[in-house]
C-alpha cells in the first residue's frame, strides 16, 4: 500500500537536505559510484547527431549538464531544481565555465517540477536522473513532461531499482530511512504514471554494470 505524504512536507525535505548537500554535493563519493552511471546510462539514449533542446529536471548542481553541453555541443540546455543553494551553485559554475568560453549553452532556473516554467512542445529530451523519488505528486510531474515535450520527444528518467527484494530493501529501507520523505517506484508504477499521462510506449532498462538503477524511457504521444 502506498504511504501519504503531505506534499509540502515532502518539498521542504527535499529542498532542506539539498540547500544543506549544495557546498560539498560535487565531492560526494556518489559522484562516481551512482551519479556518473546514471549520466552515462541517459546520455546513451541522446541522439548526438543533431541540434536537440534537452531539459534537465531537478538538475542539482548541473554536473551533468555541463558534461552534456560538451559532449552534445549543438544542443541547448535548460536546467531547473528546487534547491536555492544547489541553483546558485550551479550559476557560480556557469559563470566561471562562461568567463573561459565554454557551456554557454545551459540555462539554469529554481522551480518546481510540478510547474515547469517551459513552452508548451518545445522540447526533444528531458532528463531526469535520481531526483523523481522527491516529487510527491508525481503524475503531476508526468504530465508537465509531457505537455512540454514536442511529439515524439522522450523523457529519460533514472532511479533506483526496486522490482527486487534488494532493491526494495535498499530504496524502502535505506534510502528512505536516509532521506525521509521519498517515493521510489517500481517499474509497473512507472508505466502506469506515463501511460496516464499520455506517453506510449514507455520501457524500462535496468542491471546496468550490477548498480541498483533503472531508466525509464517514455515517448510523449500527441
Ligand atoms: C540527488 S540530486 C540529483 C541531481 C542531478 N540530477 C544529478 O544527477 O547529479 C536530486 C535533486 O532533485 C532536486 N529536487 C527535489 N525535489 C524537486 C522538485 N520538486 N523540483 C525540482 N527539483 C527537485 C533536489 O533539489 C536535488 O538537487
């Protein structure tokens, strides 16, 4: 059974354990154990090949985007999170790789992934790596995805693997006992919030390199 979460509540969990992460976040040995191959594993769906508008959702302090915005040097880049701290973190980065003439083509804001500050069709990816768990409402989310992504544009999510005892024991056990207020889903539940809000098809990969992590692929149907 699923458990309530007062919304708010959760935002402000999220946003407390964040502001407070921001200053060291880039050092955290998670970088490379957990961040890293979760960027790879996205970044392996991007097509390289052609100018592409790619949005990054709860973009912490934008290390994937940056490694975006070299690998995919055509494309641009828009950012958002809802953490104060790891957005001005983020922005300090942007300015300094700016000042030296590089990533000129990311673009950073604070918001809400429920209330995505976008153009309605106006994007070709969105990414979203380890952030979904913190958003308590989260077929909301699916649906701005969805209303922002032009046709045929695809979402690229990555999260923790909870279809198996361990996961399940690591990301309801764990995790949760970590970080407070989250929500993994399995991947049943993933099909079922995108196939509500409109995407078709919507697969799932998982075991990669053994790491407890799963991307959703989800293609928005207009
Ligand atoms: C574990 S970090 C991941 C950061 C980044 N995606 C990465 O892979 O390095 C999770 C991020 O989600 C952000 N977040 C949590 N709830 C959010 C929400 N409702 N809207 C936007 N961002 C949110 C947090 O502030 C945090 O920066």
């Amino acid at each position: 059974m699923r458990k309530i979460i007062e919304p708010l509540k959760m935002k402000d969990t999220a946003r407390a354990e964040f502001d407070g992460w921001a200053h060291k976040y880039d050092r955290s040995i998670l970088q490379r154990f957990l961040f890293k191959p979760s960027h790879d594993l996205i970044m392996s769906e991007i097509d390289s090949g052609r100018h592409v508008r790619i949005l990054d959702i709860g973009c912490g302090t934008c290390v994937f985007a940056f490694r975006m915005a070299s690998q995919f040097p055509y494309s641009s880049i828009f950012c958002m999170d809802l953490s104060c701290e790891m957005v001005g973190k983020a922005k300090k980065k942007l300015d300094l790789a700016v000042t030296a003439g590089g990533a000129g083509t990311v673009k950073i804001k604070i918001a809400d992934s429920e209330h995505l500050p976008y153009a309605s069709n106006s994007f070709d990816y969105i990414t979203c790596s380890n952030s979904f768990h913190h958003y308590p409402r989260q077929e909301r989310v699916a649906r701005e995805m969805h209303r922002v992504l032009k046709p045929g544009g695809r979402a690229l999510i990555v999260d923790g693997f909870k279809d198996n005892i361990v996961g399940r024991f690591i990301y309801d056990g764990i995790v949760e006992w970590l970080e407070g207020d989250v929500r993994h889903l399995n991947s049943g539940d993933f099909k079922e919030l995108f196939g509500k809000a409109g995407f078709s098809p919507v697969k799932h990969r998982n075991n990669f390199k053994g790491l407890p992590i799963m991307m959703v692929v989800a293609t928005a149907k207009k």
